[in-house]
C-alpha cells in the first residue's frame, strides 16, 4: 500500500465531497442541514487517514498480519463512529434524526472509497 498515494487520492475525494456537500447545504432548506454539517468531512476524513497509516504501519503487506490489523483497526473505528452517534443523538436530540442519515451517506460515501482503493492495491500485489 503506498500511504502517500493513498492520502493524495483521499485528499481530492474529500475535497470534492465537501465541495458537493457544500452546494447541498446551500441549495436544500434549512432543516435538512445537521447543526454540525461542517465537521462530518473533517471527523471521516481524519478517522480514515489516521486508521490507514495504522494498518500501514502494523500491518505487514502479507496476508494474516495484514487481515489481523485491518479487522482490529475497522471494529476499533466502527466503535468510534457508534459512540459519535449515540453521544450526538443524546445530547441533541433535536438534530439527531438530520445528524444521523447525514452521518450514514458520509459513512457510505468514505467506505466505498476505500473499498475501491483496498480492492485496486490488492489486486496489483
């Protein structure tokens, strides 16, 4: 797995959905806009650049040690997105519902991207 590459493509995905976010905050109305719709590029952009220079630093690029870290390093962060649910629906309840589906497309939208780059690094090894 080359990491810079990886940070690079990341990069530009990021930038774009947020660009694309942006024009959706700014053309749908107002209640369909999370009080924090600022901060779900930023939190999804950093979690999965942080795990991945986990897995690249613990995982070996051969099959076991590689599958162990990469399974330990998704449960982990799959962890931290459930407790910024929950945490975010008790404490604003209000804006849970909005919070929750925008968090979900976020959620979908940066695993995909990663999936797409996890299956074209492995098939070239």
């Amino acid at each position: 797995m080359n990491i810079r590459r990886f940070t690079e493509q990341l990069t530009i995905f990021a930038v774009m959905l947020l660009l694309a976010y942006l024009l959706f905050v700014w053309l749908a109305p107002v209640h369909w806009v999370s009080d924090v719709f600022w901060a779900f590029v930023p939190f999804f952009y950093l979690l999965v650049l942080f795990s991945k220079y986990i897995v690249h630093l613990l995982g070996v690029r051969s099959g076991r040690r590689f599958t162990d870290v990469f399974l330990v390093v998704t449960v982990f962060r799959f962890i931290i997105y459930l407790l910024a649910i929950v945490f975010y629906a008790f404490a604003f309840p209000e804006d849970a519902l909005v919070f929750v589906v925008t968090f979900f497309v976020f959620y979908f939208a940066f695993t995909v991207f990663e999936v797409i780059y996890l299956y074209r690094d492995l098939k070239r090894s």
